[in-house]
C-alpha cells in the first residue's frame, strides 16, 4: 500500500455528496469525478479519492482502508468505530431526535418506558435511553423510519429532522432531542508521517476556505477624525488600511468584517459617519 498519498473517502450519492465534493475542489484539489467512478486520483495533489456509502466509510477509515473520510457525526458516532474526528466542517446540520404521533399525549422522557421505537440508530438511542433510565424497545430498521408509528410497527422513532417536514408530513411531532450532528472529517489512527503532513495541509486549505466564507471584505469613505471609532467595529485581521481620499480630510478604510456580526456593525458604522460602503466576498484567507 501507498503511504505517501492521502485515500479520502466520501459519500457516493446522497445529503453529504455535494457540499464534500465542493469542499474538496474549494481545497485546489483537482479530479476526474466522472458518472459511476468510484475512486478518482486528484491530478494536482497526492490524494485519491472513494466514492461509498456512508454507513461504511467509518469502518474503512479505522482499517486504514481510506486514510480520511467526510460522514456526519451521526453516523461516526453510531459507528463507534476507533477514529479521530479531525475537523468540524460545517455542513448537512441536522438532529437526531425522538418523534411521537402528534395525537400522543408526550410529558417526558420518561412516557417512553415500554415503548417500542424504530430507529437505525439503536446504540445512539441506547446510550440516551440509559442516560435516562428509561427501558424501551428499540426496533432497528434501515430506512423510511416515520412510517413506523402510523402502520403500527413501533410506538414511536427515532432519526433525523433537519426542518421537520418529514416528521410533520408523517403525523409525528418532534419530542426529544438526543444528538446534534454536522459532517465532520475522520482520520485513521495509523497514518504515515507523510500522511499526517499532507492532512495538515488538507486542514490548513480547510480553514482557510471556511475563513473567507465567514467573512467579507469591507471597503468604506470616511471623514479622517471617524477612522478611530470605526476601527473599533472593524478590527481587520491586524488593523484595517487606511489610505486618503483626494478629498481633503477624508479618507478609504479597507478591513475585513465577520458574517455574523455583519449587519448590526455595519449599522454602527454608518452611524459613525462611514459612506459609500463595498462588501466583496474573499475567495480564500489566509490565518
Ligand atoms: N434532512 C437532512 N438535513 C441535513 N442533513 C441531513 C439530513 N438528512 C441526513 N443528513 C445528514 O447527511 C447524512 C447522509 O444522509 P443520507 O440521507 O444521504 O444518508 P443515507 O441515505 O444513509 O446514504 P447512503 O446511501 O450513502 O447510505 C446523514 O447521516 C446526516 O448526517
Ligand atoms: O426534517 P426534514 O427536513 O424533513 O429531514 C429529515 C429527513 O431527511 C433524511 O431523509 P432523506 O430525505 O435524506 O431521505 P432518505 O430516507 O432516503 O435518507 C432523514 O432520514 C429524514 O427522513
Ligand atoms: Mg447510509
């Protein structure tokens, strides 16, 4: 086996192909994903990558099979598999949680003792379950969760809600929460010192993609004697540019500003006396 290239499982089709696809091209790592191709050499960086079902990439990854891989939370935890989850990558957020018929008369967990639930996350469900001291029957199966209540297969379930629609169009209300999840990145325990380089260098392209994506660059005029309080809400990576406008007494201050806090500085701003305010989206940013 290859020990100077970095194996990266992901999804083959599903909620996390997409977004792990974009991730990986963000990244500058070009390849060929063409139609039914289940593993592709990156062109431009040592790497090749597997297209698999997600339920088996934790597995692949503590064999050392893939060296990296891009699941939810949900399911590396489920998995219990000896991995490193590495990065939090910010995507496909979702819940597992525990879902009654809406007719149901649900107070606590503790309504659920006896009852049957079907989820395909029985040791998850376990593990919230005993955290509660609660004995229910868990019913595994592998999809179309919802379904069970209404045909009369489980009392209740247990499985993802994202908006809730699924839930909602099944006759179900959402009563428990038991794990918040988002995709992550898993690593093997046994890579190569060349190996654990080029993660590095994976992780480091990582941040630096989410960086740009959780801020803007920010252009403004301002009268000169404005520049010390609006710095305050625009603290820049190190301290924000300021360079003079052919207008006596004013001047143009380029910094960078976080999305969250985006519109309610953005109002200080104004009212400190800033004009003619540019946001531009920053393809990458380097910390
Ligand atoms: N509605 C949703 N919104 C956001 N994220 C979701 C949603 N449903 C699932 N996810 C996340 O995406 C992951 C993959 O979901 P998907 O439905 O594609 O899995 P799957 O049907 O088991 O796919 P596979 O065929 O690869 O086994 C889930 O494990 C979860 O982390
Ligand atoms: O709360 P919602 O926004 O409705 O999302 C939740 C649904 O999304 C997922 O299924 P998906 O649509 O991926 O289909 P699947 O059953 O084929 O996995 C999950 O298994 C839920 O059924
Ligand atoms: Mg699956």
């Amino acid at each position: 086996m290859n020990d100077n290239i970095l194996r990266i499982a992901i999804q083959k089709s599903g909620r996390l192909s997409e977004d792990s696809l974009k991730l990986i091209k963000e990244c500058g790592i070009r390849f060929d994903n063409g139609a039914g191709k289940l593993k592709t050499d990156a062109t431009n960086f040592p790497a090749q990558i597997l297209f698999l079902r997600d339920d088996d990439i934790p597995g692949y990854v503590e064999d050392g099979v893939a060296h990296l891989g891009i699941v939810g939370e949900n399911v590396s935890e489920e998995s219990n598999r000896n991995v490193d989850t590495v990065h939090k990558l910010g995507f496909s957020k979702c819940r597992l949680s525990i879902g009654v018929l809406r007719e149901h008369d649900y107070n606590n967990v503790t309504d659920l003792e006896g009852k049957s639930i079907a989820t395909t996350y029985p040791r998850l469900l376990e593990k919230y379950l005993s955290s509660n001291n609660v004995k229910a029957q868990i019913h595994e199966i592998s999809g179309s969760v919802e379904i069970a209540p209404s045909i009369g297969l489980a009392d209740a379930v247990c499985d993802i809600v994202s908006s809730g629609s699924t839930l909602l169009s099944n006759g179900l209300k959402e009563v428990e929460t038991i794990f918040r999840s988002e995709a992550v990145m898993i690593a093997s325990k046994h890579l190569s010192d060349v190996q654990k380089d080029l993660l590095d260098q994976l992780l480091f392209r990582i941040k630096s993609v989410q960086a740009a994506k959780n801020n803007k660059y920010i252009l403004l005029n301002c009268p000169t004697s404005a520049v010390e309080s609006i710095t305050k809400f625009l603290p820049g990576m190190r301290a924000p540019t300021i360079l003079p406008l052919a207008t006596e007494g004013w001047c143009s201050l380029h910094s960078v500003i976080n999305e969250n806090e985006f519109w309610e500085n953005i109002e200080k701003i104004r009212q400190a006396g800033a004009e003619g305010i540019l946001v531009i989206p920053i393809e990458k940013m380097i910390l």
